[in-house]
C-alpha cells in the first residue's frame, strides 16, 4: 500500500469532510467541521502560508496536517505543523509522509524553528523523538459532563460589573477584539505574538462559523468589556471554552470564573451535553475555576520543537 500527500483542494466538500472527520477522531477535544476547515482555508491572513494536507491510501484520506508560519511573532521564521492521523489507520506511514511534506514546505518559506502538538502518549511521543523533535510545555484537555453534572451556582457579580453576551457586541466588536488581544499577549506559550490588526481578527475569529456569540459571556464595566469566555460549538450538543481571559486593571476580581460559569449555565439551558476546554498544565488560576466547575483531565498534549537545518 503506498501512502500520498497532497494539499486539500479548495472548495473541494469532500476534502473538507474527510480532514474534519479524521481530525474529530484523532483529537475529538477540538472542535472541527467541513465548514470550519474551509473557513481556515480561506480566511487565514496570507502572511501565514497555511496549508492543509491530506495522507491518502489507495485513495481513502487517512491522516491531516496543518502548517504555517506564526507571522504574528516578531521572532522571523518560527512555523507551525500539527500532525494527526485516523487512530485505524496508524503504522502505515501516513505520519512520517505528512511530516516529510509539512517540514519540507516550511523550510521553503524560510522556516528554521518548527512547533508541533502531541498527544501525551507513549507511541506519539516516541514518534516526535524520532524525528527529532525535543518536548516542552503540557496542556491538558478537560471534558465536562454537562447533561449530568450539578453546576456550580453563577457568582454575584461584583459591584459595578454587568453581564452580558459578545453577541451584544455585534454592531461594533472592536472592545472584544482589544480585550482578546491584551489576554492573548499574556497567556503562556512558547511562541510570542504581537495580535494588533483588527480586520485579520474579524475575518478569522469573529466569523468564525464555530462561534457561538451568544454564548459567550462577557462581564462589562462602565459599558466596556473587562473579562469573557470565548465560544464553540460542534454543530451538535457539544460546547466549548477557548480563550477565557481578564483585563489586566481587573484581574483578581474572580471574573473569570464568573464569566465561565454563566456561559456554562447559558449551554445548559440551550440544550448541550458535554462541555470541553483546555488548559497550559502550569496555569493554575484557570485549572482551579475549571476544577470548581467540575471539569476533569481528559487527555494531554506536549508542545514539541525541532530546528530544521
């Protein structure tokens, strides 16, 4: 059997399908669709060079990649690749061929530092070693059984503070932007970036096709936005938290669990199911609201670097 790789085709359904469908199976901790892959597609800012591939056998798709280059840092030549391959369907050289194509791209566009995500297990990491690839940070992936679990009462407000929804920001989103862009720049990670330019934001974020807007909740302070949790959802009963952040003057105020348990509450009473997030392992603030929430580990993954040339 011989394994090929290919770029996805834009505007091709089915290509989307089968990189959303493998990659459901291989991560089902984040969230993925044929919509959502075409949206990434097609709206990444042009300075990334993303690409999408496809590890194909005799035909049937059976392993993803993405890269590009994280042209928001202000270090050059830094990329991103993140391999994941349909959990039937390992051992057959998908990875390695997906591997091969992502870090011979990337060198081409002037990438010398490569990171990628891996899954926190034994055949996965030794996979990484292999190819040269030195492990890092952990994030931690918590799920939450949200038909069945007794939620936490939302906390009072602070005085002062007024919750509401991003959704109530529609006509003018540019206060969720800034307050996204001042949390960004504070959360940990082993890549820097410098997340300025509002229209870039609004094509890959706020239109989002995942985004739930009215989910998300937003605590507000003299008409502005202080703290809010971002939202996704799978297009069925499964929710999701991405980014919950604070603004730096309010921290320390119990906000963001504030916002967290109202947008949870909010789910709930839409009729969702199951509750997913994620955490970098040493952000203990955030693993403790999490953790009163109810959620629990699920599964980790390991940031991975590799120098090329």
């Amino acid at each position: 059997m011989t394994v090929s790789v290919r770029a996805i085709r834009p505007g091709n359904r089915g290509d989307a399908e089968a990189f959303a469908r493998i990659r459901m199976l291989a991560l089902p901790y984040v969230f993925f669709t044929a919509d959502s892959v075409e949206h990434v597609l097609a709206r990444l800012h042009p300075d990334s060079h993303y690409t999408a591939l496809l590890a194909e056998e005799d035909g049937e798709a059976i392993g993803t990649a993405q890269l590009s280059l994280a042209h928001e840092s202000p270090e050059p030549g830094q990329a991103l690749l993140n391999v994941y391959v349909h959990p039937d369907r390992t051992g057959r050289g998908a990875g390695t061929a997906l591997v091969n194509a992502g870090e011979k791209r990337l060198a081409e566009l002037g990438a010398h530092k490569v990171f990628s995500w891996v899954l926190d297990e034994p055949a996965h990491r030794v996979f990484a070693d292999r190819r040269g690839y030195r492990p890092g940070s952990t994030a931690q992936f918590l799920r939450l059984d949200l038909a069945r679990a007794e939620l936490p009462p939302v906390p009072a407000p602070p005085p002062g503070v007024e919750l509401r929804t991003v959704a109530d920001f529609a006509d003018d989103p540019r206060p969720v932007f800034l307050l996204d862009a001042e949390c960004t720049a504070d959360e940990p990670g082993d890549v820097d970036y410098v997340f300025d330019d509002f229209e870039t934001w609004l094509e890959e974020t706020w239109h989002h096709p995942l985004q739930r807007h009215d989910l998300a909740t937003v605590a507000v302070v003299d008409g502005r936005p202080v703290a809010f949790t971002a939202v996704r959802t799978d297009g069925g009963t499964r929710y999701g938290t991405g980014m919950t952040g604070t603004a730096r003057a309010h921290r320390g105020r119990g906000l963001a669990k504030l916002v967290k348990a109202d947008s949870l509450h909010r789910a709930r009473a839409a009729g969702f199911t199951e509750a997913h997030t994620g955490n970098d392992a040493g952000n203990e603030p955030m693993l403790a609201v999490n953790r009163w929430l109810g959620y629990q580990v699920c599964a980790q993954e390991v940031h991975h670097v590799r120098e090329l040339g």
